[in-house]
C-alpha cells in the first residue's frame, strides 16, 4: 500500500516536479520529518546533512532545534531519489529559508560529506566550527556515522546457529537489523533472528547483523 502510495506521489508530479508543498505533522529527529501532502504522509530524509543520534550529545537538541523551525508550517520539499527504505530524500524549504542548509549553520549537523559536494553546506560548516556552535563546542565531536559503526561492532556477531540473537526488524522494511542501526528509526520492533529470517527478512548491508 505504501508502495502505491509513493508511486501515487510521483505520477502526480508535473515535468518540473519532484517538488511539493504540505505540512510538517512529525519531526523523528534532526534530520528526519513526515510531512502531511494530498492527505497522505510522507517521510521526508534530509539531504546532505547527518545529524547526532538521539543517544549523541546534541541529539535531542537538533531534534528540538528543527521542530522549532518546521514542526506544524508549511514546507517546501525538493526532491531526486528515494532511499531504500522509501524516505524521500528532500531539500526542505520554509519560504525561502534552507532549512537543512539552517541546520547546519546552527551547528546541529554535519555536512554529510560521503552523500553530499554541496558548497553551501560545506561553507556553512566550516562557519559553524569557527564559531563553535552546537556539536562543535565539543572538544571532539563524533560523527554520527562513525556512532553508528561503533555501535554496530559492540554487538558482535554470536558464532554460527546461534538463532536466537536478538535482531530488529520495522513495518515497512525488508531487512532485519542490529540495535542501533540508523535505518530503524523510531519504528523499530525487536524479534529473534530465526523468526526475522522465517518472515522473509534479509540481512541488512550497513549494520551487517549475524545471517
């Protein structure tokens, strides 16, 4: 249904499309939003940018941070791709404000430089070093990709058969995964390997949880 539904989305775009305007109903995170558009929810990915993990120092600031800019206005988004969960990966817009660019010069994200060769954003990075803002009024901040691989490698794969590994899994993806893997989100359900294997589940490529 969500597939359709995404699919919807994108036959009703015009040639000079892959841009559309709704409401900001949800904010996971900051660097994630569900925007409501034609009576349907859609969740919109940040380009460009990694904001810290909720566990991170300044996670629960950034998330603060964008629900003040966004949460209940009307946005912009401006998009290419999706990922393979099916987030919309967008520039968002207030007016003619860059919010993921504001992010940034707020010192509530990194420049994700392994995604992105944005100029704009790499600028509004280094300002933000200058100045010390936000994550970089830490000595030595952690990127949140490098916390999400540390994370990954604290839970060890258990050795061959061992089926009865905690995994976790979410309601609209295919892949099981280790706690702590960004693609979980807030939707995460925990199960057992050999239960998240039986239901048709495959391993995922970025945590890369035991199989």
């Amino acid at each position: 249904m969500k597939q359709f539904l995404l699919l919807t989305l994108l036959l009703a775009f015009t040639a000079s499309a892959f841009e559309f305007t709704g409401k900001v109903v949800g904010v996971a995170d900051g660097d994630t939003i569900t925007v409501l558009y034609n009576k349907q929810q859609y969740k919109i990915r940040f380009q460009h940018i990694d904001c810290p993990e909720s566990t991170q120092a300044f996670g629960a600031k950034a998330k603060q941070t964008l629900s003040e800019k966004v949460f209940g206005k009307t946005v912009t988004v401006k998009w290419k791709e999706m990922d393979r969960y099916k987030r919309i990966l967008g520039d968002v817009y207030l007016g003619q404000r860059w919010i993921n660019a504001e992010m940034v010069q707020n010192g509530m994200a990194w420049h994700y430089k392994f995604y992105s060769k944005d100029s704009t954003i790499a600028a509004a990075e280094t300002k933000a070093r200058a100045a010390k803002l936000g994550i970089w009024s830490q000595a030595n901040p952690t990127p949140p990709w490098n916390f999400r691989k540390k994370g990954a490698a604290n839970n060890a794969p258990p050795e061959k058969g061992a089926t009865n590994t905690k995994v976790f899994t979410t309601a609209s993806g295919k892949k099981y995964h280790r706690d702590g893997c960004r693609s979980l989100a807030k939707s995460k359900f925990a199960t057992i390997l050999s239960k998240a294997k039986a239901a048709g589940y495959g391993a995922c490529k970025v945590c890369k949880p035991p199989q």
